[in-house]
C-alpha cells in the first residue's frame, strides 16, 4: 500500500447533497461528492476530455459528466458508459466526514511537506 | 334449447363463449335475426368465483403498477351479458359436479342442471412448502382482488419481497417499487426466468431490474415466513434471514382441475383434451389453463384463444377445426424492461446465433434446427418479435435469411416491414387477428386509431406485445391516423410525461426526489432528473421546492459550459438594442477578467467566452445586466430588425414589440430553448418565419407564427393566427407559449410540438379556445413571472458558500 495521509478539507454543509465540489490538494485536483448518506472522491477529471466531474449529475453512485455524458463509477472510478471505454478510469480516493468535517486520504506523495 | 353451463368467469371461459355466440347466436340476437336456421342453440349461466365481469387478467401487473384501472381491464361488461343474454353468477363457487344427474353444486347451495359443461377454472398460484404462508401480509398475485390488497399495503418504506423471479414475480415486483416499496426477488434458480431465458439472457435482465432499483438475491430457497402473526421477513435454507414487510409467492401457477376429478374425467397435470378440445366424457368441455393438451399445460394467454375457436366448432356442433397445440411465447410488461422469448430455447442440437451489447442492455439469440427457427431470446430490444413469431408458426426456411436474422435487412422506407407481411400473416397472436383483418377493418369501418382497431377486430387487446405492429399499420393504411403512444422520459420513472403531469399535480408532489422516490427508482439520471425539475417548476408556477443536483450544471450557475470547463456569459440584451453605456461596460469587464472570446451571435446578443466558475459571480457585477439564459432550456431572445423607427420599408414597430415580448417571457423555463423574433415587415430581416414564436408585421396589422426551426432541421413557421394590435399579438403569443410549455415533451422543440399536434388543434386550444380556456392559460403563466427571478442576482445571494467557489482545504499542504 502507497503511503497516504488524512487531510482536513471542509464542513460537510459545504458540499449539498447529491451534489459535487472541487478541491485542490497539492497537486491533485480531486472531486468530492455527497451522496446523502455518504461521501465519495475521485479524481475531478474526466477520462474522456478533462471535463470537470464535480459538476456532474449524480445517478446512484456514479456521475454522469457535463461535457459528453461519459458516466463514471465513484466507487470504483471506472468509466461505465461508453461500453467500449470501460478499461478506462479515474482515481479515487478515501474519504469520510469526522466531527461534521470531511476529511481525505491522498498520497504522501502529493502533500510531501505540511507547514503552518 | 340446450343448457350450457361455464364454471370460470374468466379469459379463457368468455372468448369461448363469445366464439361460441358467433355460430349459436343467444335469445335477443335469433329473435331478430332473419333466419329461422339462426336459432339459439344454448341458454348460458356462467359461473364466477371472483366478484368482477370478466377482466384482463395479464393486465393486473399493469393496474398494480398505477399505469391502469381496474375499469380500464375490463374485457366483457355487464352490458355484454345482458345483451346476448347469459346468466352471469358471480361469487359464487362451484363445490362439485354431478356428472350422473348432470348437475352443478354451488357455494350458496344452489344446484344447476346442465346439458353441456364448459370448465374453464384456470390455474391458481401454487404455494411452495414454506412455513408460515399463513402470516398476516403474505399475498399471491392472481386475481384482481390480490391486486387490490396489494395496493393497500403497498407504500413509501415497505419492504417488499417477491417470492419468484418469473414473469408474474418480476412484474410484481416492479409494480410494487411504484408504490415506493423497498423490493427484493427471491429466486430459486441461479438465473431470472430460467424457463424463458438462457443464462447470459437471465443475466441481462438481471441487470435491467438492477438498475430500475430492484434487488435480485438468486439460488436462495425460502423455507420460512418470519414473524408473529405478521409477517418480518423469510428465512432462507441455509438459515440466513432477510427482513421485510410484505411479501408475495408468485412461484409459480398449478392448473385448477379438482372439479375435473370430481366430474370423473381424465385428469393428469390438467384436465385432459383432445385435438377437438373434448374430455373423456361426451358433455363435458374445458379449456384454458385448467387443460392439458398433448401433455403440455399453458399459462399464457395466446392458446386460449386458439383452444377457445376449436371449443366453439366442436361444442355447436361443428366437429371438425383441431387444436395442435400453440407456440409458446412469453414477453415482460415492463415499462423499460423489455423482453421476449419463443418456441424452444434449449441448446441441445441446435445452433445458437448471438448478439450482445452489454452497455446497451441488448441481447439477443435465435436457435436454428435444420434451417429452421426452434427457439428466440430478445432482451433490451423486442421491437422485432413479430418477426420471429412469424417465422415460428409458419415453420419457415431461413436459409436465404440466415444473414438477417438478428437484424432486420435495412428497410428502403418506413413501411416496409409491415408492407412485406402477408396478408395472412398474424398481428395479434393472443387474439389471432391477422394482417389481412386489420387492413379490411381500416378500409371498411373507418379505423383510424388503436382503439378503434381494438374495438373492431380485438387485436391488442392481449398481452399488449403487437402495438407497434398495429401502429405501424395503421400509420402505412389508415387515411387519418392518429398515434395515440406515448413515450416516457427514461427507465427511471415510467410514465409517459403527459399521465406524469397528471400525476404529480393530483399528488401535489413538489420535489424531483419525491418524483423518484415514489414513481421511480429512487435514483435518477442525467435525463430525467432535469426532466422533472422542469415539469414541476411549470406545474406549480415557480413554487416547488426547487433542487439543484437534479439539474445540469449550467442551472447551477448560470452560465454554459465550455470544452474546458469554463463558462460563457450572455447578458440580456433585449431586442438586440443596446446602448454605448452597456457596450463600454461589457468591453470593460472582457479586459479585466481577461475574456479570451467576444463574439457577436446569431440571435443578436454578445456572448463572453472563457470565464472561470468563480469570476461568474464578479463578472455579471461589473456588466450590471440581467442574465441573457443562453444556458438554459428556457426563453433565449426576441430578435428583431429596426422596423418603422428608421427602416424605409417597415410597416410595425417590431423593435418595440420585440422588446415588450423578451421582457414578458424572459427568466421562464420552457420545455426546450425558446427563440422567437418580430420583424416590421414580410421581407423578414429578423427571420421571424424560422423561429419558435415569430411576430410578421404586415399592413394593418401582425401575423403570429409558431413552430418555425433553423437548427438541427429546417421548418417555415406555422400561421397561428392574424390580428390587428399589438397587444393582440403578444397576446396571442402569450397563449401559446403557456400551452407550449404545459403539453410538450422535455426536450421536445416548438417544431416537433406543433407538428405533432397539428396547427389546427394549437389554435384549437389557444386562440380560438374559450374564454375560460384562455384566461387560465394567461392566469398560469403571469403566476409563473411573478414568481421567476433573474438568476445572476444569486451572484450576490449564492444558493449556497461554494456555489460558484472551489473548496478551500481547512489546513495548508505542500506539494
């Protein structure tokens, strides 16, 4: 296992249910989506064209993209729609809300220095 | 006369007897016939143990699904047996037979001497051996009154479990997931519908009842209801449990043949007949689901009919037709789940053809014996069953087809398909009415629509499966067609949008997710999310509980997206008039934020490319304009040229016009963007003939036009009406646009509305519409600009902190 470390990110009532927002972690720029009964993340783009996934609509536990419909898994990051594209996929990552806070598991790699 | 006496009041037992009225008509019709050879050969008394007419039994699912009444099934009403004269008895049971004294015994004690017996007691749910059955809230799915207890317990947080993953289970459990029911089906087999589907075409099913939001547990055997007194759940064989607090046994059907026994005929597995359709004794008849017929028992609807022709020869005398049996075909009725299989679906000895696209949900295998068709599976995509059913029955060689078997060969034109049929060929298998029938009934009863059709010949009114057949007919034959299919949004919530609207404004549902939750899957999608927040921001004029994740992100924020991820701004400029003022401020917002773009569009507006999600809010700040809406599926713009202010040639004033219209519609959703322009006169500098709602000033006057299109196709408007003001004018447009936005498809365009429906019912239902009809339209539509806003205001008033801002970290990290 990668080495990884737990970020404080945002209040929960910052991202609204069913809804996505975008965060930049170091150099990672990761999506976080509401689910309603929980979170889930993923990298903010799209396999297909780099469209942004947190403005996406949400359909169970996938998005659908705003730029061409590609739908993509939050679980798995895996690209769901087009059929032919389904080797192709995002990345994800941990997350969960602590003490009304949402906080995020990225790579040590990607926050190698913490200051302040 | 002879007595005739039918025990079951149900399909099978009443097309019987309906054929049987077509050889020995009853009382009232040999009275007035003209023909003494025309008598009345029976005095008929049926028997009923439900306490309803004659309904369409394969129909429950949909009753129980919402889609229908209970009215709405009924096949023979009371009428029906009063006129032609038979005896009906309802709810009353039939204990025995006395096949000496030739005698009934019923429930109520009453005893009924007969001539001629007709069994027709169908099939009952069989009950596997579980324990507990007996438990408050455990029901079978049979009759109309199992439906209707169905609907009583079924609601918004039960937990449904639907014992049997067969057709019946299946399309149980769909109609109950439209009540809101939490559903789970419990399978025996390690695929769905194993009797009907391979394995891969029980795993593509399975999918599709997955993604509507239906649980499937397969191989699991239940060998308990849970519960005290009340049911709480099932337990399983391996002594799992599984919580709930309903559930239906639909395991499957056993035939109802104690009667048959009591009468003392041959009884196997069903009552047994012969190719005449006799039993062992000479006064006694049966048919439908209680027979058995060269070893075979059937539970669908289509051998009815055909054993209920052959009955009617045989018992009227007419000993000759034979019954050789029916192709055995089965097909889900399942808005959004479609599927199809026929004849022998065994592989062994046969070789098996394939197509599937997962992504799509299709799956498709024929098995081919000899060159022939043996067998065919169709998942995702039923829409060529005909074709198969075709090839089933007349035993065809498909060696020259064997190219196109999957696939229809590509049809020159539209009609083709239906056109290649034979005369001879079926339409309707259940009722068996054949292409030639239909095409008589056209041109010789007027037929213009399915309902009429069904009331003329009966085809379609089985299992529902040839509708599109019958459409297709009757759009390539009948003069004055009428479609009368209506389309649904998506899998998500199936109802066609206009039975949708109806729905939502009687249960005053006010929330997209309330929508899902109780008349859909729970979850939505892309398509019909925004779908339904349109319908009800029109329904309730703006005052719905409006929800943002349900809607694209471009009505989040105001603005279209681009390829990158940024965003355009087009401000109102109404009319296309503006003013150096505005010019300036907008050259200035284009240098401060760095504007990569600024382009002048089609529609007379300026459209600002390339603006970051964050700058929205501070661009449309500076611009101090309302929002132009160029994002959205709402009013765009009026268009217009300079009319009488300096044009030569003009005869309106269409700029003022133009601008009054843009300020009356602006900040409204409409159904799909809504462009509209008014020119000054028929030279149509503004292109006013290829908008949605154009204004053509003439002398004297305006000529409103409606459905013009100059995208993806190309419409010349339609004349909607010609009056002499220009409130007049507005007015009418008004009335339009309100009934545009009320009776059209989400994403349906003016040009597809008004050609669907025609010019003359628009005007029928706007302009010339009455008093009452008009002012609600009006009504409707100054509620909804009361209430609408512009959306660039939020820039100020964000709907939420990071409405239009990124996320900040709560800590600082260091790459």
């Amino acid at each position: 296992m990668r080495e990884s470390r737990w970020i404080r990110v945002t209040t929960l009532e910052n991202i609204p249910a069913r809804e996505g927002r975008a965060v930049q972690i170091g150099d990672l720029e990761i999506a976080i989506f509401n689910l309603g009964d929980r979170l889930l993340a993923t990298s903010n783009r799209c396999p297909h064209k780099g469209g942004p996934l947190c403005d996406g609509i949400i359909t169970g536990a996938s998005v659908v993209c705003p730029l061409h419909a590609w739908k993509v898994s939050l679980t798995h990051g895996s690209v769901e729609r087009p059929a032919n594209e389904r080797e192709r996929c995002v990345e994800t990552y941990p997350v969960r809300v602590e003490n009304g806070v949402v906080v995020i598991a990225v790579p040590q790699t990607a926050v190698e220095e913490r200051v302040a | 006369m002879k007595r005739l006496v039918v025990v079951g009041n149900g399909m099978a037992g009443m097309a019987c007897v309906e054929q049987i009225l077509k050889y020995a008509p009853s009382l009232d019709d040999a009275r007035d016939a003209p023909s003494a050879s025309r008598g009345a050969m029976f005095r008929i008394t049926v028997f009923g143990d439900e306490t309803h007419v004659n309904y369409n039994r394969i129909m429950l699912s949909s009753v129980l699904a919402g889609e229908k009444s209970a009215d709405d099934i009924v096949i023979n009403s009371l009428e029906w047996y009063r006129r032609n004269d038979i005896e009906l008895r309802v709810g009353v049971r039939i204990l025995d037979v006395d096949p000496v004294r030739k005698t009934v015994a019923g429930d109520d004690g009453s005893v009924t001497p007969y001539d001629t017996l007709l069994l027709a007691t169908g099939s009952s749910a069989w009950m596997p051996p579980i324990k507990g059955l007996d438990k408050d809230g455990v029901f079978t799915f049979r009759t109309l009154d199992d439906t209707r207890a169905l609907l009583k317990r079924a609601g918004p947080d039960t937990r449904a479990i639907v014992i049997g993953g067969g057709l019946l289970g299946l399309e149980a459990a769909r109609g109950l997931q439209m009540h809101g029911c939490q559903v789970t089906v419990v399978h025996l087999m390690a695929t769905l519908m194993e009797r009907q589907l391979d394995p891969p075409g029980g795993k593509f099913l399975m999918a599709k009842m997955k993604e509507l939001g239906i649980r499937v547990v397969l191989g699991k055997s239940t060998t308990a209801i849970l519960g005290n007194g009340h049911v709480e759940g099932v337990e399983f064989s391996g002594g799992e449990a599984l919580e709930g607090d309903l559930v239906v046994v639909a395991a499957g059907i056993r035939p109802n043949v104690e009667l048959g026994r009591k009468a003392g005929v041959t009884v196997k597995r069903g009552i047994v007949v012969n190719d005449y359709m006799e039993t062992s004794d000479p006064d006694i008849f049966a048919v439908g689901e209680c027979v058995e017929h060269r070893g075979v028992c059937y539970g669908l609807v289509a051998p009815l009919f055909d054993q209920g022709k052959v009955l009617a020869a045989t018992i009227t005398g007419r000993r000759g037709p034979t019954y050789n049996g029916t192709v055995q075909a089965a097909k889900l009725k399942i808005v959004g789940v479609e599927m199809f299989s026929a004849g022998n679906i065994d592989d062994d000895g046969a070789e098996p053809v394939r197509y599937e696209d997962p992504s799509l949900g299709i799956y498709k295998k024929v098995a081919l014996r000899d060159g022939k068709l043996a067998g065919v599976i169709l998942v995702g995509d039923t829409s060529d069953s005909h074709r198969y059913m075709e090839w089933l029955r007349t035993d065809a060689d498909l060696t020259d087809r064997r190219r196109h078997l999957l696939f229809p060969p590509p049809a020159a034109d539209a009609g083709l398909d239906v056109a290649e049929m034979s005369d001879g060929a079926t339409v309707c298998g259940c009722v068996g009415v054949t292409k030639g029938t239909i095409i008589h009934a056209i041109h010789e009863r007027g037929v213009n629509t399915l309902s009429q059709l069904k009331e003329a010949t009966r085809a379609c009114t089985g299992c529902g499966s040839c509708t599109s057949l019958c459409q297709d007919l009757l759009r390539a034959v009948a003069p004055d067609f009428e479609d009368e299919k209506k389309k649904t949004i998506c899998a998500c919530v199936p109802f066609a949008e206009d039975r949708l609207r109806d729905i939502l404004r009687s249960q005053k549902l006010k929330s997209v997710q309330d929508v899902l939750e109780i008349y859909g899957n729970g979850v939505g999608c892309e398509i019909c999310k925004p779908a339904l927040s349109y319908m009800l921001d029109m329904l309730w004029c703006g005052d719905h509980d409006e929800d943002r994740s349900a809607r694209f992100i471009n009505d989040r924020v105001h603005a279209n997206i681009q390829k990158d991820g940024t965003f355009s701004v087009v401000p109102r400029i109404r009319g296309g008039v503006t003013s150096p003022d505005e010019l300036r401020r907008i050259a200035d917002v284009a240098d401060k934020y760095h504007v990569p773009m600024v382009k002048i569009t089609g529609s007379q507006r300026i459209d600002l490319l390339g603006i970051k999600k964050a700058d929205l809010p501070k661009v449309w700040a500076d611009l101090g304009m309302p929002s132009g809406q160029a994002y959205t599926k709402g009013v765009r713009m009026v268009k217009t040229c300079v009319g009488t202010d300096f044009c030569r040639f003009g005869t309106q004033d269409s700029t003022s016009a133009g601008v009054e219209m843009e300020r009356r519609f602006e900040q409204l959703f409409t159904p799909h963007k809504v462009k509209m322009a008014a020119v000054g006169c028929p030279r149509n500098c503004a292109e006013a003939t290829v908008k949605d709602i154009g204004l053509i000033g003439v002398e004297g006057g305006w000529q409103v036009v409606v459905g013009g299109a100059a995208g993806k196709s190309v419409r010349k408007a339609d004349l909607l009406t010609t009056v002499e003001t220009t409130d007049a004018a507005l007015e009418a447009s008004e009335l339009f646009f309100q009934y545009y936005r009320e009776n059209a498809n989400y994403l349906e365009r003016t040009y597809d509305f008004v050609e669907r429906l025609g010019i003359e019912k628009v005007r029928k239902d706007t302009v010339y519409a009455t008093d009452a009809v008009r002012a609600g339209l009006l009504d409707r539509l100054a509620k909804s600009k009361a209430r609408s806003y512009d959306a660039w205001t939020e820039g100020q008033a964000p709907r939420n902190p990071t409405q239009f801002t990124p996320l900040k970290l709560m800590e600082k990290v260091l790459a």
